[in-house]
C-alpha cells in the first residue's frame, strides 16, 4: 500500500498538517506565525513548498526563473506556484503565488504567472487527485536520459522506487496550449508517480512536497548511475521480483523502519537550507 501524507509520523496514526510541521521542524526551527490574513494550513502548506523550492535549488536542478513545483492548497481546487521571475533561491513562503486550476492569480502579487509553463501541472492535477504536488525540472542527468532511446533501468536500491511507476511522453514543442492534455494523462496512468518528457525534463510527484521531491532526488541519483553503468560496460540487472520486494518496502515505509518521521532526510534538508538562508520562512 501507498503510504500518504497522513502517514508520515511513527507510529502510523492520523495528522494535520500543525503536526505534520512540529515533526519536521523538531525542535531546530521555530515555526513562523500564521499571517492574520491567511489561514494556518495554507501558511504551512507555503512553508513546505518554500522549503522545496529552495533545495531544489541547493541541488542545482534549476533553470534560473523556469519551472515549477505546484502544491495544493489544502480542502481546495487551488495551488500554490512560484512567480515568474524569480530565481528559487528567491522564494519565500510569502512570496509563492496561490493560483486556480486555469492558472488565474487568486493572490495579491507584482509577480506574473507563468501559465504557459502551468499547463502540465493543472492538467495532472485535474487527472490525478492524489498527487497534490508536481515538481517539473530541466536537470541535466535526467534530460540526458530523456534524450536517449532508453527507459528507465532501476539499478540501486533506490532505484527500485521507479520500477513500474515512470510514464513515457514524446516531445512535442512547448507546451503553450492544452493539446498534449490527453497524451500526459494517458501517459502518467493510474498508477505512476514519475513522468520522462522526452528530450524535455522530469516531473515527480506525490501527495505532498516531501514525497515528490524524494522521489525526484531518487530518480536523478538512479539516472546517474544508470548513464555511468550504460557507458562503463554490460549492466547487472536486478530480478522484477527484487524491484517489487524493494519498492514495496520504500512505498510502505519499512524501509525507514524506527525514523522518527516517513521520510528522515527531509527535516535534514530542511535544516540544512535553514542553516544556509532562513529568508525561506519569510
């Protein structure tokens, strides 16, 4: 079973987002206070994003002011997006931009959208409504794969978290209007949380930013062992029955067995891009 946002603390139990955010933060971060204008799940639903924004950028997936993650913002058909101009390592939870499934600003900013760049997001929203968040990049290991004749191999443990949930798209030019609408769904199915645009970039995604961005990190270090191995000589393949044991076992958790919370490494992040630049909270 697929685990959710609503499983991310041990013991497996239900919780808001308050709590979501405690665990993440610990007691390293102190967690801003709610705008008196806005309400407590979307300001922490910005704190996340924010945050995932600027690792993003910390791991140099960026493409100066291009691309998006989106996120829901919760109990809504609305999301949050980042404003067409700034560089990630701009972004702030105050500064993201809450928008409708059109792309239409339903938040005060001197900031445009880009809506051209949002058509693929708002159409896997709409398709997939349990991936709350997308994350599109043009990072280089990935397009490199993008590029090639080949799908994805899983050849790491990690790794193993792709094996049958990658979709496969064929490049067709910017996307400026929805016309390639059905062929990204129909691409990403019922079951895939990873999407490879041919000789385009990568999107992940997942219930919420936590569970895309791992998923995008996973897929990017696969990537790169992928391309080295390819070049290096004949490929030791891992048996399906492996890759289905392993995925499993990412997917439902036990492989983070004992972590204080589902994905460990991401309130070590967070602490990280704190330590660097705390405007993220701003």
């Amino acid at each position: 079973m697929q685990a959710s946002t609503e499983t991310y603390l041990r013991p497996i139990i239900m919780i808001n987002l308050r709590q979501k955010t405690e665990a993440v933060f610990a007691d390293a971060i102190s967690i801003p206070p709610t705008p008196s204008d806005m309400d407590e799940n979307e300001w922490l639903t910005r704190l996340e994003l924010a945050a995932c924004y600027r690792l993003v950028d910390h791991f140099g997936w960026t493409s100066v002011v291009y691309n998006h993650i989106t996120l829901r913002v919760p109990g809504t058909n609305e999301f949050l997006i980042n404003p067409f101009g700034l560089r990630y390592d701009e972004i702030s939870a105050s500064n993201l931009i809450r928008v409708d499934v059109d792309g239409n600003k339903k938040s005060e900013s001197k900031w445009p959208v880009n809506k051209a760049g949002y058509l693929i997001h708002s159409t896997l929203h709409q398709a997939r409504e349990d991936l709350h968040c997308i994350i599109h990049t043009h990072e280089p290991v990935s397009q490199a794969l993008c590029a090639l004749q080949s799908q994805v191999i899983p050849l790491t443990q990690e790794g193993c978290q792709l094996y049958e949930r990658v979709g496969y798209h064929d490049f067709e030019g910017i996307v400026l209007d929805g016309s390639e609408g059905p062929r990204l769904v129909e691409a990403i199915g019922p079951d895939a949380h990873t999407l490879l645009l041919r000789n385009h970039g990568l999107i992940t995604a997942g219930p919420d930013a936590i569970w895309a961005f791992v998923r995008h990190l996973a897929f990017i270090r696969n990537a790169e062992v992928q391309l080295a191995a390819m070049a290096s000589g004949k490929l030791n393949l891992i048996p399906n029955e492996i890759m289905v044991k392993t995925r499993e076992q990412f997917e439902g958790g036990s492989a983070q067995a004992n972590a204080l919370v589902r994905h460990p490494e991401w309130p070590a992040l967070v602490r990280l891009i704190d330590q660097i630049d705390p405007t993220w909270k701003s």
